[in-house]
C-alpha cells in the first residue's frame, strides 16, 4: 500500500486524523472555553450552545479534509504538492482553492508497457519511450484520439484515430 497506486484514497490518513483532532477539540474549547467567555451567550439555550459548539469545529474539520484533498489529488497529477497546498492554506478567501481547482493538470494514467506514471499530455512515455498516443504520418506530433486531422500540419489523421474511444463512434467530422 502506498500513496500511488490509484486504489488508495485521494485524502491523506493524515489529514482525518488532524480532521478529528480538530473535530473533538474545537468542540471542548468552544463549548467550555470560548461560549461561557462571551457574556451574551448567559441567555442561550442549552441546545443552542452545543449545536454553535459542534459547527463551528465542524467547518474547521471539513477545510483540513479538502486541503488534504489537494495535498493527493496534486500528488497523483503529477503536480507540486506542496506548493498547492500551501497555496490553498494561505491565499486567503479560498482563493488558492479554487485557483488549484481551474488550474490542476489533468489525471495521469499508466504507460501500458511498463507501468509508469505518465502525464495525459506526454506523447512517449519518459520511462520507455513507448507511444502514448498516435502521432502525425508527417510532423511527427501527438494527436488526440478522435483527431481528423494534425492540429500543426493539417495531414489527415490515420483512421483509427478518428474513433473516439469513449463512446466507440465516430467523431464528428471523420466520415
Ligand atoms: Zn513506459
Ligand atoms: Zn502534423
């Protein structure tokens, strides 16, 4: 088991066990500390108080399992995890969060010959030189499954490139 293989969830064990912590003592701090503290809570319902004092480390607990969510999701795109992270911790209004969101690379997936972890716009795999994906007869440059044509040269695609892999069918323009 380790972090990866594609199994193994995105979230690190880490991050639910600071999840947790900040879940169980959040609640003791604002339930025993923070509300008897404030002299407006004096008339609040009992109810009240414990409902503020689960929320509270509720929304706490929700932040660290998403920065936690980037930590592996960066890790298995092939990206910077620690830069995102952090980032995503200390731009403030979430704003590293979203940008990590628009600007994440996409999943990589596995070089059928030997298995290494290769990033969705390589052409050859790094490890084997094994073709990725097809290339123009001319220009030499990968092309997209479902590609009529070189997007570089204008060369029509060989055939079977013009079928889209995920549906089986024809793409459009390729009859
Ligand atoms: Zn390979
Ligand atoms: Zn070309």
């Amino acid at each position: 088991m380790n972090g990866s293989q594609p199994k193994t969830s995105v979230i690190p064990k880490v991050a639910y066990v600071i999840a947790g912590i900040v879940l169980l003592c959040g609640y003791f701090v604002m339930r025993y500390a923070a509300i008897p503290s404030d002299p407006k809570s004096a008339g609040w319902p009992e109810g009240g108080k414990v409902l503020l004092s689960a929320l509270v480390p509720l929304v706490g607990a929700a932040w660290v399992l998403l920065i936690g969510y980037i930590y592996g999701d960066s890790k298995r795109r092939l990206m910077r995890p620690w830069l995102w992270t952090l980032l995503a911790i200390f731009i403030p209004d979430a704003i590293g969060i979203i940008l990590y969101f628009i600007l994440r690379d996409p999943l990589p997936f596995y070089c059928s010959k030997c298995g290494a972890s290769v990033n969705a716009k390589f052409t050859f795999c790094p490890s084997c030189a094994t073709p990725l994906r097809p290339t123009c007869t001319q220009c030499g440059r990968g092309l997209e499954r479902g590609w009529a044509h070189c997007p570089h040269c204008g060369v029509a695609a060989p055939a079977a490139n013009q079928i889209s892999p995920s549906t089986g069918t024809p793409a459009p323009g390729a009859s």
